[in-house]
C-alpha cells in the first residue's frame, strides 16, 4: 500500500535548472498538457521529499480524470535492488515512491533511485527518441524498417566475405535475465562467441577467483546479513556512494556493536562511517591482506578445525605467508604502518563472524584474480566463509550485472555458465533452446571456434586493430553492436577512436545515444546506427540484486517515443538475418519454444516464457530453476512477510493465488535447486552447514575432482549440512552415484528416462537434485574450499607490481606476467609493458598514481544520470581530486582547470590527457589523484556537444577519466586496469 495516496507540498526553494525548467514549462502548457507530457504533478510531493529541490508547485489532479494504477519495480541504477512503486495515470508516470514493505531497502532509495521516473518524461526528454543513422557527418532521422533493411544487408555482405566472427557485440547489465539470456542465444544463433558485458571489466576477477575457491561466483551473502555480523572490513568498496542504501544494513550492524575498517587508497564517504579508515597503496592489496593473514597466523588466530574440515591447502598459504609477508615487508609495499596492519587483524580475529567487502577496488587490477584470492583465503583462515554474519560480501554494479552474468552474453560460458568448450554444454543449450544442434554447428566458422572462447570486451578495440596474423581467428573484427554499453566505462579511450575509424558498421540500441555516438561521429561520417531501445520500466521481466535474489519487475509504461524493448529488436533482426524461427525455438511449423505477445512496434517474446522455458529449463548449475514467474511475482506482492535479517517468510499466503510464502527466502536468491514444484526455498548464505539443503542450507562446491597428489579434497567426516544423510564428504551428484546409493527408484520413470546417463547439472527432469536433497545432500557435491588453485597463474596468490607502476624498486621484486601469446584470441603484454615504463622512467615523467572511482549521483558510464535534471544540478563537472600538498607544489588553487596526463600509447601523455576542475583535498594522499568515471562528453578539452544527435546529448558532460587509463590486463580474465596507473597534473 502506498503511503502518500496523492501529495501536495509547497515547492522548495527553486535551483537555477529547475527554475528553467518550470518557467518554461509555465509558458507552454496548461495542466492537463502538463500532467500528460511531464507525467510530474502528482508525484512532486514523493519527489520533492527526496531530493533537495524541487520544480513542482501545488499539483492536484483528480483521480477521476484517469485510472490510478500502482505497478511494482525495481530501481536500475545499482544491483541494492530497491523496490519502487510507480503510479501511473492514464498511461503516464505520475509518480514514484519506495516500496517501505521491501526488506532490501525498507522505504529508502537514494538519490538516483529517488529519480528514476525521469525514464517516463516525455518532455525535454534526453532519450533518443528514433533510429537514426549517421550520414555525411550528420545523426539523420530513418525508420525502423530502413535501419533493419540497412543493418541486415550489411552485416550479411560482411557475413559472406568474413565469416561470423567478424561480429562483436557487447551486451548489458541493462537488460533484464530473460533479456539477457535471449542475447546470448542471438549471438550464438549468429555463429560467433564473440560476445561480452560488462560484469568482464567490473567482476571477471572476481567471479574467477571466488568460483575457483569455493564453487560458485557470487556474493555469499546479502547485504542484510550483515546486521548479524561483528565486523566488516571495506576493502576495495566505497559502498556509501556506489550502493547507497546498502548502507542501512551496515549503519545497522554498526550500531550493534560491529566493528567497521575501511582500508581504500582514498578517504571515501564509507571511509567516514567507519571506526578506523586504513590508507594504503593504490594495487598494493595482496601484501595487505596477506600483513593481516601474517599476524593471524603468528598469533594462531586461524579456525583451526574449520580449515581442516573445510579447506585445501591454508598449510601451504600460511608456510609462505609467514615467511614471507612480514610486517617490514608489508610496510614496505603498501606504505602502511605495521600497527594499522595489525589492528585490522586483531579487530577481525576477535569480532566473529565478520565480512570482507569490495567491489571495483579490489578487481580492476592486472593482479585482480589474485587479490581476490587473498581476501577467500583471509575469510576462510578466520572461518568466516558458509555461515550467517560472515564471508565474502561481493557488490555488483549495475541492477542486473549479477544475473546477465549467470545467464547472459559471455564468450566463454552458454547461460549458467556452462563452458563452450565442452561439447555436452552445446547438446544441452540446442534442446532447452529447441535448436537443431547440427544447423547451430553449421552457423559457426568452425566446430572449433564454437568451442573457443570468444574475445573480451575489454579488448575489441584489438580485435580491430591488432594485425591480423596476431589474432587467433580468421577475420579482425569489423562490426560491432553496443546493446547497452558504455564505452566510457573502458580503458583505452584514446585507442577506442581509433578502432572506430576502421569499423565497417557500429549500432548503438540504447535508451540514450550514449558516448559511442559522439566519438564515432567525431571521427567519422558514416558507418553507424542508432536504435532507441525502451528502459526497464517499460518492459517486464526479472533481475538479480548483488544478494542473488531475484525480482519480478511489472511493466510500468509502454516504450516511449519510437523506442522498442530490447527482445523485440532481438526478434525483429533475427527475422531479417534468417534465423528468427530458431531464436524463438519454432521447428518447422510445430509450436515455438518461446511465447509471442503483441508489444510496441510488434511482436515480441513473453518475458514470463522465456525465464519459464528457458532459463528455469536449462540452468541447472546455479540453480535457476526454482524461481518461476509465479513465484516472483508472490514476493514482490507480499514484501512485508519477510524479515529483514534474514530475509526469510515466517508465514503468509499470497491473496492472489493462495501460494504459501512459508520458508521462502525473499527473492529465492539462487541457487533455488530442482523445479518450482519441489519449493527449494533458496539459498540467503551459500555454504552454510548450520542449515538443511532445503532450508537453503550447502556446503562447498565439488568441483575439481576428489583428491590431489594424493590429498583428500572433499570435506571431512562430520562436515556437512545439517540433517543430511552422508555425513562425510561426497562428489557431485550423477546417475552413477544415485544408482550406487540405492536412490535411483526414487526417480519417476519419466525422470529416470531424462536422468540416465546425466549429472545434476544436464538432467532437465530435474530429478537428481530432486532425490539428493529429499536425503539432505548438496546435488553438487560436498568438498573443501581450495586456498591452493593449481590452476591458476599463480597457485597462492602473488603480488604483481601494475604494469605502470610508481615503485620502480619494487618491480624488479614483484615483476608482473610473461607476456602471451594468445590469451581470449588476442596477444597479450605484460612484462613487455612494465619494463618498458621502467627503462623510459615513466614514474619520475608521471610521478602521481591515478586512480577512479564512482559518485552517488550518477551510474556506469553515466548516459543515463547525466541525462536526469534532478541530478544533473547536483554534479555538474568532472573533477581531480588532489591533495593540497600535491597541489600547492604545482601553484594549482581548488577550482582551477587542470590537465591531467598519463603515459599512454606513447609514452608522452601528448594523446591522453584530461581537461578538468581540480578539487584540492587530504581525502587523497600527496602520491595519489582521484577522477570518477561517469563521465564522457569532452574529448581533451574539447566539448563533443556537435557531435551528439539534436536534442539526445546528455546534460551533463565532461572528460571521461578512460580516455587517458592505460594499457593493463588480469592474466586470468581479461579484467582492465582502472585502479592504478600513472599521471601528473598541471595547471591549463
Ligand atoms: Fe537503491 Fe542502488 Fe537504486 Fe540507490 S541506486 S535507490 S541504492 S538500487
């Protein structure tokens, strides 16, 4: 129920934009027009009341002069997931509110979800409002048609001569699970895996590092949890203004007595809440965790039985670890005192269960998978890991980078992460997908390159411009689709323009025209398409917040201007590029897969059909499986029945269907094992041995064999979740292991007929999962947690100087990779890189270490907010943080422009600097400068205003701090260098 059934509230005093606005809105239009076009009057009290200012005076509509209708969503600009309700009247967003019964975000958005109803505005809308095409230099007006015509042509022409991996298309965390699974069909229905989204340059680290330790690459806990916890160490996560109102739940424990350590290059907002901020170097991570795990280790501070229950391989970590992260040695490395060191493992080892928590700080590093590894091992020495209060709180980005992740566009893995590699993935995907496995082969350039790794988005700039005998496939890249993507949001702008010069064809599908139009117009005159794509408020479908619970969001208004939702422009394109029939899963002229509803511009794939057949089909591995639409939908009606620390139903029955909400976890966060059926009630803590399987309890993952050199790898006799029948360690679960038990009459004969020769992860019946847990066991298995991953680079995690690193002196220690060869299709540099900058003194050329990060205000790549009045007014410049010293040292005053420099391509800075405002402060130490990176819009001085199609700029523009990163990627992943490069600074 809402709160505010109609607000009316005298307008705040007026800020210079908004007093713009109104006046000219005032001049215009009369009320009727006015509620129609703005779709504000009868919102402005919910507005107003969140943000500082307002543009709204009285307002009054009656609800007789159109129906009142409230439709349940969730916020788009961080992966919290907050709940709004939206009032729509005839068609218009009026109004927006926070959903108070939500247990994520308990009536509190912050300042960008407070504004997202500006997506609905019609007037003075910065959205592109029509396809478009760039023609002798100029954005031109076409329809949908002629661009479908158009883009098709081309890309078969290209298609003909190149072969199908020419095409790259970058995805999004935009796009809702069943958006995103779709697009990862697309491309595959193309032939090429040379697909990416942006979870490659916010959490490929991560999910590589976590998963290869434990199982899975997710968060373990939720953002609630921590109210149980004792303490919370920040490291890499400046949470206060990337996920605002996660804060609430750490504000919580706080004031329970648990104890809060901020360790971050820079004094953040988080930093300010904390009862102790540790600063240290900007890519030094590994020798500060490992400081902290040396005095835990020397004061025997570790879980002893845990880790011998629990974990492989913590004797060999800790025989390195004491040996050789000593405190002079961390000291050393990281410039932080032994006593900071130390107090941050004394307070972890006392107060327990205790989180570590981060996000970008942590795995936009070329050392990443390793400082991600480090913070496990901490976790796990301190048996923090698989229990209620304690683990790995891991925060996403966007809303949905967690599920477009599980089930999305990614070049190595089919949706649930099962391996293109692996040919069984395939047979798997071509049945859920109701594809003939033979025509998916023949759509490929080769049976072999369906089963290589696509290239990353992190380096299609390469895949363009690097020769092509370097490449591994045939044809360089010559078509790209951002579907959703920033590309401010990667390194390497300054090379990024240079690609674009040699494309054949770029389309952007955006709500907003995003940064890729300014930079190809600037360079080109033709060659590009712009398709207006509706937001997630105007289509239904599903999310998945950083916690892994999922939420159903109602349409909340129809597309907007000629702007189509992004699975009808998936469909429309696949009709005209010859594979449409298979997108939808039609056999001859037999039923398709996918269900086909009428939609804004066509017809359009059912959101609720697609999460049904296709991703509750065909992701086993993560259990995706239990969460229908139905399901959802009966959480998001009844918020108020689960409780805020633990997010569990006590009770309740949904009045619209009668389904029992009982033990349900809010949002069935995954995995939610066997069908919908069984009523898993998913999983709050993963690997949690106090709780039973289907109370959404588990254990660590078996995923990588039984033993090693001879050393038992599952867990040990009395480890195991509670009230399980095997009360030792077992393998994953397969037809061979339920037949060995005796469990496999408990199949049904329609399961055992799916589940004969399958594992728990291909038997579609979902049987196996079914009986396993009916007998209390974990379908995958139940092992040891690895703190030793052979497979990796480094099998305990090393540091790696960056390869611009401002300690020459600690190169020569600490060198980064040998370079690559062919590493995700492409050569990759490391050594190469590093030594180069150390022989060309680029540390005393650049001696200030650059690093970035995010604003509350604004999101990504930034497009979107920057495009919103409301918060516009309250960032209106990109700036430089610097400290006074720093400052004082180069005559610069607060507010001054400044140019920053770095090294880049070659080695001068001449092509990577940066025109912004210089923000003097000691939130930065005297080697360190901060630029946030949402924003784009100048190109080195320059402002790109032209170069935007008419009306669609944003209205906020400036210098993107990734025109000038440098070159730097993760050995494991691809992830790019954000974090720590080199620059210095002058007055302009
Ligand atoms: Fe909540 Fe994040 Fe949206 Fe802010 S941006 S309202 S914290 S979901």
């Amino acid at each position: 129920m809402l709160l505010t059934r109609k607000a009316s509230s005298n307008a705040a005093p007026q800020s210079r934009l908004s007093l713009a606005a109104t006046s000219a809105l005032a001049k215009t239009m009369d009320r009727r027009t006015f509620l129609k076009r703005s779709g504000i009057g009868v919102g402005a009290g919910a507005v107003a009341s969140q943000l500082p200012f307002s543009m709204i005076d009285r307002a009054e509509a009656k609800e007789d002069e159109g129906k009142l209708e409230v439709k349940r969503t969730v916020c788009t600009h961080c992966s919290v997931g907050c709940a709004i309700d939206a009032v729509v009247q005839n068609g218009v967003w009026v109004r927006q509110e926070p959903v108070f019964d939500s247990p994520i975000n308990l009536g509190a958005h912050c300042a960008k979800g407070a504004s997202v109803r500006e997506h609905g505005m019609t007037h003075d809308s910065h959205r592109l409002k029509y396809p478009m095409k760039l023609d002798g230099g100029k954005w031109k007006r076409i329809s949908w048609d002629q661009a479908y015509d158009e883009i098709s042509k081309k890309m078969l022409e290209i298609r003909e001569k190149s072969g199908p991996d020419s095409l790259f298309v970058v995805g999004s965390s935009k796009h809702n699970n069943e958006q995103s699974e779709l697009l990862c069909k697309w491309v595959r229905l193309w032939g090429t895996n040379n697909t990416d989204h942006q979870a490659r340059i916010c959490h490929s680290t991560t999910v590589a590092g976590v998963a290869q330790t434990w199982g899975y690459g997710a968060m373990t806990n939720s953002y609630n949890d921590e109210q149980n916890s004792k303490s919370l160490l920040f490291l890499g996560s400046n949470a206060a203004e990337a996920h605002p109102v996660s804060m609430l739940h750490t504000l919580h424990a706080k004031e329970n007595g648990a104890k809060v350590i901020v360790a971050d290059p820079r004094y953040t907002r988080t930093a300010a809440k904390a009862d102790k901020y540790v600063r240290f170097r900007s890519g030094s991570d590994v020798p500060l965790l490992f400081g902290v795990l040396h005095h835990i280790f020397k004061n025997g501070w570790e879980d002893k039985k845990y880790i011998h229950d629990r974990v492989y391989g913590m004797d060999e970590v800790k025989k390195e670890v004491l040996a050789k992260w000593t405190p002079d040695k961390v000291t050393e490395a990281t410039g932080t005192p032994e006593e900071d060191v130390y107090y941050i493992a004394k307070t972890l080892a006392e107060n327990r269960p205790g989180f570590i928590i981060w996000a970008m700080g942590q795995t936009q590093h070329t050392n990443a998978n390793a400082i991600v590894r480090a913070s496990n091992i901490l976790m796990l020495a301190l048996g923090n890991v698989g229990r209620s209060g304690g683990g790995c709180n891991i925060y996403r980005g966007h809303d949905n980078v967690q599920g477009a992740t599980d089930v999305g566009p990614n070049p190595d893995t089919l949706p649930g992460y099962y391996p293109v590699a692996v040919p069984g993935s395939w047979v798997h995907w071509a049945r859920v997908w109701n594809v003939d496995l033979d025509w998916l082969k023949k759509r490929y350039a080769s049976e072999a390159m369906m089963a290589k790794p696509g290239m990353t988005v992190s380096r299609w700039i390469d895949g363009v411009t690097e020769k092509n005998e370097a490449i591994d496939q045939d044809p360089n890249l010559r078509m790209i689709f951002f579907w959703g993507h920033a590309p401010n949001s990667q390194t390497r702008g300054s090379e990024m323009i240079e690609a674009m010069k040699k494309l054949d064809m770029m389309v952007v599908l955006d709500p907003y025209p995003s940064a890729s139009a300014a930079m190809f117009a600037k360079v080109r005159k033709d060659g590009a398409y712009l398709l207006p794509i509706a937001t997630q408020f105007e289509t239904d479908g599903s999310a998945t917040c950083s916690n892994r619970s999922l939420q159903w969001r109602e349409k909340v208004i129809d597309p907007l201007f000629e702007s189509r939702t992004d699975h009808m422009v998936m469909y429309q394109l696949a009709e005209k590029l010859g594979f449409g029939k298979e997108f939808i899963g039609q056999k001859g002229t037999g039923a398709p897969n996918i269900e086909l509803v009428k939609g804004k511009g066509g017809m359009e794939p059912s959101m609720a059909s697609v999460l049904k057949k296709e991703i509750n089909g065909g992701c086993w591995t993560i259990g995706y499986t239990g969460q229908s639409p139905e399901r959802l939908q009966a959480h998001m009606r009844n918020m108020h029945v689960f409780d805020v620390k633990t997010l569990k139903a006590k009770g309740g029955k949904d009045a619209k269907t009668g389904y029992d909400l009982t033990g349900d976890y809010y949002g069935l966060p995954w995995p939610c094992y066997g069908t919908d059926k069984i009523k898993h009630p998913g999983s709050p803590n993963l690997y949690d041995t106090s709780k039973a399987v289907m109370d959404g309890g588990g254990c660590f993952r078996a995923l990588f064999g039984i033993e090693k050199d001879g050393v038992n790898l599952l867990a040990e006799d009395g480890s195991y979740p509670k009230g399980g029948e095997i009360t030792t360690g077992y393998p994953q679960f397969d037809h061979v292991l339920l037949k060995k038990l005796g469990w496999w009459d408990e199949l049904t004969d329609e399961e055992k007929k799916e589940a004969e020769g399958k594992t728990w992860a291909n038997d579609i019946s979902g049987g196996i999962q079914r009986v396993a847990m009916k007998h209390g066991c974990m379908p995958f298995g139940n092992a040891k947690a690895r703190a030793v991953v052979w497979n990796f680079p480094d099998p305990i995690p090393q540091h790696r100087e960056p390869l611009f690193s401002p300690r020459p002196d600690l190169v020569a220690k600490y060198p980064t990779h040998d370079d690559v060869k062919v590493f995700w299709r492409l050569p990759t540099l490391f050594k190469s890189v590093q030594q180069q900058a150390v022989k060309d003194d680029m540390a005393k050329k650049f001696p200030l270490i650059l690093t970035s990060g995010r604003l509350v205000e604004y999101e990504g790549g930034g497009e979107e907010t920057r495009s919103n009045p409301w918060l516009a007014e309250l960032q209106q410049e990109n700036f430089v943080e610097i400290n006074p010293k720093t400052a004082a040292d180069r005559g610069i005053r607060n507010g001054d422009f400044v140019w920053v420099s770095t090294p880049g391509r070659n080695g001068d800075g001449s092509n990577t600097k940066l025109k912004v405002k210089a923000q003097v402060t000691e939130r930065v130490g005297p080697d360190t400068c901060f630029i946030p990176f949402h924003f784009s819009g100048w190109w080195q001085g320059e402002d790109m205003l032209p170069y935007y199609p008419e009306g669609a700029a944003p209205i906020v523009r400036g210098e993107a701090v990734n025109t000038a990163t440098t070159y730097g990627y993760d050995r494991v992943t691809m992830m790019q260098e954000t974090k720590t490069t080199l620059c210095n600074v002058a007055k302009a």
